[in-house]
C-alpha cells in the first residue's frame, strides 16, 4: 500500500530525514520507534503531506504523491492522527467528526458518526461537549475517530498514549487492537515501544532520520539493540 524509497525531508537547512526507505502492506500494522527527535513525527508528516519532501518517492497503492498537496492525499485514503491530538477545541465533539468527514458526499457522515460513537461510548455521551473540554485519554479517542471518518486505507498514528494514564493508555491500544482486526492498516508511531511491537505486525527503528532496523515485531523483541535501546532491558 505505502512505498517510501530514499525520502530526505527537513526544516530549512536542517535535513530530518536522511534517505528513509520503508514499506506497509495493506492490513498490517507497522510500528515506527525511535527517540525523540529521531524523524518520526516529520516521516508521518511528509507522508501526509504537512512537510515537504525534498528528495525522494512515496507511493500510495503505486501512485507518486511526494509532491501532491495533503489536502488531495486525504481523499486517496491517508488519515494522520498528529501527536498532541490538534482538535477544534471550541467546537464539540460531533462537529470535530463531522469536519473528519470534509472530503466526502455528506450523506454517509451520519452512518459513519454513530459507527464512532458505537466504538467509543464514552464520546456519545459527550457529543455536544467542547472537544476543549475533554480528558485527554477522551481527546485522543476523538482524534482516531476524526480519522477514522474520512473512511481512510491507511491511517497514520502518532503517539497515540503520550500523555495518557496507564489505565486509558490500555483502553487506546486496545481500540488500536480492533481497528487491527478490522483490517484498518496502521503505521504507528509510538514511544511505549513494547506495546507497540506487541501489537505490530512488523517494525522499523528510527534514529537520528535514518532507518537503522526492520524485521517483524516478534524479531525486534527479541533483538538485543532494541531491547537496550527501546525496551529497558
């Protein structure tokens, strides 16, 4: 579904990415680690179309679209679920889900809200409350759902559990787990590194914009760089 071959991003003169070269396949989920500042969240970014590619080819279901503005990447199928959420804090929540849907014929919006509100009960309670509002576990559960409404092929998920108590970091990858069994294809960025292999079909390390790892999670659980690197052990 997704090819990234030798892809160079950055900030001014500032290169972040380094001549990445990945792949998803349609179904998986695939988990991206790395430290902070690595070039995780500009990956994510440059796939969506929020930061510029300078170098390099992304193909989506084989069609070129590093130069493609994001705004025509999200109809192709590509949802970015940005770390630290970025909701319409003012506006409530089922209006925060609504704008998910921007990029679709409006008949199909309600069908899909109340699809959402079925995954997450706790929203449909909420649905006319401020997404300002909301907890933080609650907030991030609105950010996949907003995703989520753009009936995306791939969704990009970025550090989903970041600031979340551990009991609702549970409940997210939970909810994570079962867009897996849909069939949803994930590329997930996410500092809980054993939670994110756990439920990760393969995996790729990150570090200073440079793919350094990639094997199946089973494979880099067990391999000692990740484990001293990644894991505490």
């Amino acid at each position: 579904m997704l090819a990234i071959e030798n892809l160079r991003s950055g900030y001014g003169r500032i290169e972040a990415l380094h001549g990445v070269s990945l792949e998803v396949h349609a179904g998986e989920v695939v988990a991206l680690l790395g430290a902070n500042g690595a070039g995780k969240t500009t990956l994510l970014r440059a796939i969506s179309g929020v930061q510029p590619a300078t170098a390099g080819e992304i193909r989506f279901e084989g069609r070129r679209i590093e130069r493609m503005p994001a705004h025509r990447r999200v109809p192709l199928g590509i949802a970015q679920v940005p770390e630290g959420r970025q909701l319409f804090t003012p506006l409530s929540v089922e209006d925060n889900l609504k704008l998910g849907a921007w990029t679709r014929k409006a008949s199909g919006a309600a069908a899909d809200i109340a699809r959402i509100f079925a995954m997450f009960p706790m929203l449909d309670a909420l649905r006319h409350t401020a997404a300002g509002a909301l907890s933080g576990g609650q907030q991030q559960m609105l950010a996949i759902g907003r995703a989520l409404m753009a009936r995306p092929k791939l969704v990009l998920l970025d550090e989903p559990s970041m600031g979340l108590a551990p009991i609702l970091v549970d409940q997210i990858f939970s909810i994570i787990a079962e867009l897996k069994r849909t069939g949803q294809t994930i590329l997930l960025v996410e500092q809980n590194a054993r939670a994110a292999l756990a439920i990760a079909d393969r995996g790729y390390v990150i570090a200073t914009g440079s793919i350094t790892a990639g094997a199946s999670a089973a494979a880099l659980l067990a391999d000692p760089r990740v484990q001293s690197g990644y894991l505490g052990v």
